[in-house]
C-alpha cells in the first residue's frame, strides 16, 4: 500500500478542500485500503439508455418499501388477539376487531405521518413489482439474458417471485376485510393440491380458517425471510452486472468486446443519485395526494363476509383472472375431489409460466446452437420470433388481468359479466398466436425495411426530371449511426435437417431430438430477411453515387451564380437574390 | 384572416377541426337530448290526488303495467307493491322505463314530486302494501354509525360493494352505487326490494337497524378521504390503472429525460 498521500505531496497546488477530503481519503485507506479498490471501480463505464434504468426503478423503489417498512414496524401488531378499537376512527368505533387491523388503523390515523409512511410503502411495493415486470420486458426482447447473462436472468426471476411473495404477504398483514378475503382464496389454492392440499393449509395455518396464528406467521415472512432473500438474490444480481459489465445496444464503435459510455464517477453517480431522489420524490408524492387500500372502508375481517369487487394487487391480478374464468371442472379419484377449476389456473398454469420463464434461455439457446458471448443487444426486431413469443406472453397476461377485474369492467362499461368470462375464455387461446403472428410479421416488415435503407439510401423526396423526361427521386446514404446500428444484425442460419442413417449406413440415435432442434431452429430463424453482404452494400453505394452524379450539375449551377454575384462586379442591391436557389424560391413565393 | 390561411395546412388544425367538430355535434345532441318530451303538468288541482295519479298512469305507466295495474307479459302487477315501491321506483328515474334491458337504469325522474306522490296514492290505494317512510322513519340522527356499519358489511355489501360503489351481478346485472340515494330512498329500496335486491322487512332487519344502515351510507356519501385522491374507492383495479399509467408514465419519462446523453 502507498504511504505517500497525493494530496499532501503538493500542499500548495490542493485547496483547503481538496486537502482536508484527501486527508480523510488517506486515514480511511490506510485502515481499509479503500483507495485501490475506488481507484479501480469509480472509473468503471456503463452506457447510456433509458431503458437501463428500468431496474434502477426496481432497487430504489425497495429501498423506499424498506425504509418506510422499517418505520410501520414500530407501530404494527401482528396479533389476531381480538380486541375493541378505542381510536379516532368514528364509524369503527366499538368494534370488536383484530389487534392487526387496530394498529392498521392506528397507523392511518393516530400515528404522526403513519397514513403518509403506509401509503408510500405501498404505492412503493407496487412501484417495485412493475419495474420488475418492464426491467424484464428490456431484458427480454433485447437478449440481454444470452450468455453468459443466464444465471442472472435466472436471478431476476426468483426476485419477481420473490417480489410477488413480499406484496402478497404484505397485502394479507393489515387483516382487513379486502385482505382476508385473498387470504382464504390463497388457502383454496393450497387446498386444491392433491393429496397433501388440506393437510399444507392446515399446516400454514394452524388449524381451520382463520385461525389465530396466520399473520403472526406471515409478518415474519414478510419482514424478515422475503426482504433478507430479496436483499441477497439483489446483491449477486448486481455484482453479477458489475462483473459481466453492462451490456449495450448497437452503434458506432460498439462491439462485443468494449463498452461505450460513461464512468461512474461523476456522471453515474450524479445520474443514478438524482434518479434515487426522483423515485423517492414521486412515491412519496403519490402517496400523500392518492389513497391506496382505504383499510378503514374495508373493516375488519370476519370469513362469513366479502365484498363486491374484492380484488388483488395489479401482480395477483392474473392469476385471480385465470381463476375466474375457468370453468367449474372437479374429478372424484380414489375418495379425494380434485378441483381441476382451482388446480389448473393458480397451480399449474403459473407453474408453467415461471418455469417457462426462467429456462427461456437455455431454451434459446439450445435452439440456436449459438454459444457466442453476447454484450451486444438484439434489436427487438432482428429477433422476430423472440419479439413475437414475448408479445404473445404480454397479451396472455394481460387477458388475465382482465378478468381479474372483470366484475369493475363490467360495471364501468356497461357489460355482463358472462359475457367476459367467454370473451375471455376463448381469446385466451386466439388471441396470444395471433399476437404472436402480427408481431413477427411487423418485426420482418422492419427488418425489410432496414435492408432497403442500407441498398436504396433513404428517399431525400428531392424528385429530379433527366433531361430525356424522366423523373428520379435522389436517394442518399443513411448517417453512419444508423448504418452502425442496422449493420449490427448478425444473422444465424437455421440448423440443417439431421440424417437418419449416415454414408455409412449407421443410424443416427438422436435422429428425434436433433430434428426437433432443427424444426424449432427453423421456426426461429427460417423467415429471417438476411443483411445485405458488403458487396451489395458497395454496390448500392455506386447506385446511390449515380444519383447525386445526376443531380450535380443543379448543384454546380446554384454555387456557380452565387459566385459569379460575389466576384462578378455586378452591383448587388440589398434584397437581391444570390444564388439560383433563392431566386427560385422567390418566384414561388408570389 | 391572412394569420389564419397561413396556418390552414398545419397538422395541429386537422386535430383542432377535429375537436371543433366534435364538440359541437356532441353539444348539439346533449342540448336536444335534454328537452323531454312535455310532461304532464297542468293537472287540474280540483281532481282528488288519487284520480291525477290513475290519470298520470294511464299515460306513462299502462302499456306495459296494463289498464288495471293487473301487469302484462312487459311488465308486473302493481297491485299490492305499495307507495313506497312507486316512489323509488319513480323517484330514482327508473320507471318509466327508458328503454327495455336486463333492468332498469336510474336516471333523472320523469315526474315531478307532486305527480310522483299522486302515482304512489293511486297504486296504493289498489291494494294495501308498503307505504312511504314517515320523515321520522328516515331520521337516521340517533343511529350508531359504528354499528351501521357491521350491518352494512353483513347485508349490504356482497352486491354494493365495501364502499357502497356498487357492484356487478350475473348477465349485466348489477347492484348500484349508493352515493346518490336519499335516505328515504334507502328505506324503500330496503322494504320493497327492487329489482334482484331481497326485501329486508323490519322481522329481518328491525327499523333501528334500518336507521343504523342509512346512517352509514350518509357517512360514505359526504366521508373526505383522508389518504387523498379516492380513485372512486374502487380498491386495486383502479390503483392498478393508476400505477401503470400516471406513476410509471412520469417515472419512465423521468428515465428517457436522464437518460438523454448530454449535449
């Protein structure tokens, strides 16, 4: 370690300042050796888009749930001990009610700024989940999951599960009618298991519903396991980012092997700390002028009542649908009913979905047979069955949603509730292929067009008569960004079609599983408009050439006259036109 | 008028043209939308109440509740239903009825309150059957809010919803929102039962209760919210609707503002 301290090496050259931070600078390193480890970091680039902060929202949003959290701690109970409310609260007043739902209430209104804290931590909880969902959106149709980013994507995965547990946990703690009610249908879910279903929720919750148990269980999974994992799987998930550094989007003198940007002292750190403040600033702006879970309209849980328009957070909000739109199916087996009408939508289809999820890319990439490294990003458009695959997810999920609010739909726009529950019901399975097609249909339409844009130019819309009559537009070549970025397209052939039996008369024993990698191969890359080779691409250089060759004498004829005005010895009045071109233009004009 | 035919080919105007037209069409039909047909007012005030209110009901209620109230495939019997059935019915717009559909919708009453009471008279005076509320019926002052409340969660808001928002029912049907009710209002709905509401007589529901109920939904009528922004105390949906559109909107403009590189 170095003894000798830049700052007091020339005294006379440092300010005051600079002196007295250096001097601290050098009594922290020479304790933690921090210098070096600073020296090597803060100089670390990361590019530049809006689309990587999505996560940013993510990480600041929770630190807000945290904070607040930590501050509700100090005045929830979580205890089912029933008891009188006794606060301000009027039309509550005298009711018999869980301490839970007392010191719910307590914190809304009898706390200094509890309403305030309650409402941020949870605008803030929804804030959290959502960029979740739109941080993955950016991951996904960019391909920022291909190697070697898979085990981070993984991660994500298990933080948006991990994000889905902590809101519901702490959507069921207040014990309010509206959580209650979720609480029984989560019980339902576990019930519908078979065989272990009613044995796990009398386990979870100590006996029969409700119970007296339940969220003094929940708040310790709600407090202390969910954020401790949260806070873990975050921690690798960015030091995995800092390893693997960010990837980027295609651009001039960008390529797998370098990252384009800024460092991170001082343009980072001035733009994600600003981006921390705004993020606090808007949570806590929302949640003193909007209301979120009016508890008190609620009242207190009792399982002999629901509510209309019971509903869940947004990020339950698909899952309710899927229950609600299925039909009543239940099969009797051996003395056990299995609800097929509970097990299909809230076990196993969100099973497959997350499953789905998080193996997409090896999926992928086994598809592909690419085992390249990746730090450039796909262009959701050069990737059009991924695009497609991940609209027509998007558009399953949110037909889900949809019927998860279909009972508020149906009163707010005059529908039947029925007539959702069909039009549900049937689109679920038309409308995703369709989106699915449309998606790759307009990704192709704009791969085609980039090709032209490299083999054509871009049309200037200057139309230009030949002398012979005809008419031409001038094309010219498109900027050397948008170049950069077109030529990024790395094309990938399709898998050939395995032998069965070789030369040789041997049979091929992975005829099965190489066929169907060479069919989903096809279906990935098959349609793929291919990037015109340099060769094209000089060729339409020439083209473009030709064009302005054509167009040149027009040129040559307006800077001409403008010099023949200037050297000329023409008397030039004030107002007069100096070239051709303005002359023109004048005459339009009157 | 040179300003203006300098600026005619700008894209905004098509969208200024647009909006223009709109408004005026839109503001021509809701001004010719309003004037209702005449209503029957000049009933000569020499007729007994009973005998203006068989007239009135032979103009707007007849072709569907037939010449003797005796109902008819369009519509029910209303001998038996009682006063307090015609003014609810009557005074919340939903009879007559503006057009046929899976039930009726609450609008602005077609009869004034003079020719409302006389319908109720006549109706009643068919057969006997639920009268309207007396003003200390609905003098809800005394009641427990408090215990209003329980009551209204135990019977009230599995169709109107927590907050008395209302709530949807099976094939387009749906329980209303309460927000507009009048207490007498409440009273009759409560003893009538109108439409798929069950009728909650005084052995289920004893009229201290029914006073307790009204009191609440007063509560819930003129409550502040004291978090803010209600967002119609719709609960997730809306607060979903709000996160994904004004708080993520502003916070991903917030995110393309900073992410633009400096220049």
């Amino acid at each position: 370690m170095s003894t000798t301290n830049p700052a007091a090496a020339s005294p006379a050259a440092a300010s005051p300042i600079e002196a007295a931070g250096g001097g601290v600078a050098t009594y922290v390193d020479q304790r933690v050796g921090s210098n070096k480890f600073l020296g090597r970091n803060l100089g670390k680039v990361f590019p530049d888009h809006w689309s990587f902060m999505l996560g940013e929202i993510a990480l600041y949003s929770f630190l807000v749930v945290l904070l607040s959290g930590v501050y509700l701690t100090l005045f929830f109970k979580p205890s089912m001990v029933e008891v009188i409310y006794n606060g301000s609260y009027v039309p509550l007043k005298g009711i018999e009610m869980s301490e839970a739902y007392a010191s719910t209430l307590d914190i809304s209104f009898d706390v200094r700024g509890g309403l305030l804290i309650r409402q941020m931590h949870h605008w803030a909880a929804l804030i959290f989940v959502a960029a979740i969902a739109v941080h993955m959106f950016r991951v996904f149709f960019t391909g920022a999951f291909r190697k070697p980013r898979e085990f981070n994507w993984i991660l994500g995965v298990g933080l948006a599960t991990l994000a889905l547990a902590a809101g519901f946990s702490g959507y069921s703690l207040p014990d309010d009618l509206l959580s209650g009610t979720g609480l029984q249908i989560a019980r339902g879910i576990v019930q519908s298991i078979p065989i272990v279903g009613t044995w796990g929720a009398f386990l979870l919750f100590g006996g029969e519903f409700p119970g007296t148990d339940f969220i003094s269980r929940l708040y310790g999974i709600h407090i202390l396991l969910v954020p401790g994992l949260i806070l873990a799987l975050v921690t690798v998930h960015l030091m995995l980012v800092w390893t693997q550094k960010h990837t980027q989007f295609p651009g001039p003198g960008r390529t797998n092997n370098n990252v384009v940007g800024y460092p991170l002292m001082p343009v980072y750190m001035a733009k994600a700390g600003g981006f921390f403040f705004i993020v606090f600033g808007i949570c806590t702006l929302i949640a003193g002028l909007v209301t979120i879970n009016p508890i008190w309209l609620f009242g207190p849980y009792t399982p002999d009542q629901v509510s209309a328009g019971s509903q869940p957070d947004w990020y339950i909000g698909w899952l309710d649908g899927a229950l609600r739109i299925m039909p009543n199916l239940e099969s009797y087996l051996f003395g056990y009913t299995i609800s097929w009408n509970i097990l299909i939508p809230a076990v196993i289809m969100p099973g497959i979905v997350f499953t789905a999820l998080a193996l997409y890319p090896f999926l992928e990439a086994w598809v592909t047979g690419d085992k390249r490294e990746h730090h450039l990003l796909d262009r959701p458009r050069n990737t059009p069955t991924r695009t497609g695959i991940g609209v027509m997810a998007i558009t399953f999920y949110g037909l889900l949603w949809i019927g998860g609010g279909n009972d508020i739909i149906a009163t707010s726009f005059n529908l039947t509730i029925n007539s959702i529950t069909w039009f549900l019901r049937i689109t679920i399975f038309v409308l995703p292929p369709i989106a699915f097609v449309v998606t790759k249909r307009i990704c192709l339409a704009l791969q085609r067009r980039d090709r032209d844009k490299l083999l054509h130019g871009y049309e200037t819309g200057r139309v230009l008569r030949l002398p012979h009559g005809e008419f031409i537009e001038v094309h010219e070549t498109i900027n050397y960004k948008e170049m950069a970025v077109i030529t990024s397209k790395s094309d990938i052939a399709p898998l050939p079609a395995p032998v069965k039996v070789d030369a040789d008369g041997v049979a091929n024993r992975k005829y099965r599983i190489q066929s169907l990698r060479a069919k989903l191969s096809n279906f990935f890359y098959a349609d793929n408009i291919t990037k015109p080779t340099t060769a094209e691409i000089e060729a339409a250089q020439h083209h473009i050439d030709h064009d302005a060759a054509l167009e040149a004498p027009l040129h040559a004829y307006e800077d001409a006259d403008e010099i023949r005005n200037a050297h000329g010895g023409v008397l030039h009045h004030p107002g007069m036109a100096n070239t051709n071109a303005e002359q023109l233009a004048g005459r339009t004009d009157h | 008028m040179k300003f203006l035919a300098a600026r005619r080919r700008q894209p905004v105007v098509a969208l200024a043209m647009l909006l223009f037209a709109l408004v005026t069409v839109g503001g021509l039909y809701a001004a010719a939308a309003t004037v209702r047909p005449a209503e029957a007012a000049g009933a000569a005030s020499s007729e007994t109440q009973v005998e203006m209110g068989k007239q009135l009901y032979l103009e707007g209620c007849s072709s569907c509740h037939s010449l003797q109230a005796q109902g008819s495939a369009n519509g029910p019997t209303l001998i038996g239903v009682g006063a307090a059935a015609v003014d609810f019915q009557v005074s919340t717009g939903r009879m007559p009825l503006a057009a046929p559909g899976v039930q009726s919708v609450a609008g602005p009453p077609q009869f004034n309150e003079e020719q409302t009471a006389a319908l109720a008279a006549y109706v009643a005076s068919l057969a006997p059957g639920p009268a309207i509320p007396s003003a200390e019926q609905v003098d809800f002052a005394s009641a427990d809010v408090a215990e209003g409340g329980v009551l209204f969660r135990v019977n009230c808001q599995q169709c109107h919803q927590a907050a008395g928002q209302g709530g949807a029912l099976t094939q387009g049907k749906y329980a209303p929102s309460l927000m507009g009710a009048t207490p007498t209002q409440m009273y009759e709905a409560m003893i009538t039962g109108p439409e798929s509401m069950p009728v909650f007589s005084d052995a289920t529901l004893p009229e201290e209760d029914k006073k307790a109920i009204m009191a609440y939904v007063d509560y819930l009528q003129n409550a502040s919210d004291p978090g803010g922004l209600s967002l119609g105390r719709l609960g997730p949906v809306t607060e979903g609707l709000f996160l994904w559109t004004a708080v993520f909107g502003a916070l991903i403009a917030v995110a393309v503002w900073i992410g633009i590189k400096a220049r």
